[in-house]
C-alpha cells in the first residue's frame, strides 16, 4: 500500500493560469505544494506525507513551510523567535 499512489483532477478555468501569470507546469505544482502545506497546518499530514504529495524532499517541504509561516515543530517562526529569547534571558540570570 506505501507505494500505491491516487490521482486527484481538478478542474480550473484557463484564466486563472493568467491571474497567477504562470504556466500550467508551474500553477499545478505550486497547486501540490500548497495542498500539501495546507493539509499538514491543519494536522491532518506529517511532513513526510505532505512533502510526497507536494513531490518534494522532506528537507525541501520543512524550507517550503517557512516560505508559507509554518513551522515543522509545531510553531510558527515568531514563537520560535520569543523561546530563543526567553532561553538566553533564562540562561543569563544563572
């Protein structure tokens, strides 16, 4: 079953190609990565899973989520910011 894989159609109207200003190729790609993303902010994949979908590597998937906010450990990167800070305020009072 790991290796059986599904194929999803999605209809779209040809002008979206002009609104986004991209190829076919590209809008379907940035189309996988976005699923992707969206699907592992909101628990439902594991960034394995998602960077699969998205055809990537999973190194590649964790860069691509800090393009979009996100963070592979569970927080977003201003979160990460103020526990950095708070550990080397933490550490200097010692």
């Amino acid at each position: 079953m790991a290796d059986e894989t599904k194929t999803l159609i999605i209809e779209y109207p040809a002008e979206i190609l002009w609104a986004v200003q991209q190829e076919q190729a590209e809008f379907e790609a940035d189309a996988r990565i976005l699923l992707a993303v969206k699907l592992y902010e909101t628990g439902k994949l594991t960034t394995g899973l998602a960077a699969r979908m998205a055809g990537v590597s999973r190194s590649t998937f964790i860069f691509l989520l800090g393009r979009h906010g996100l963070s592979a450990f569970g927080e977003g990167p201003e979160e990460v910011e103020d526990d950095l800070e708070n550990a080397r305020r933490a550490s200097h009072r010692q």
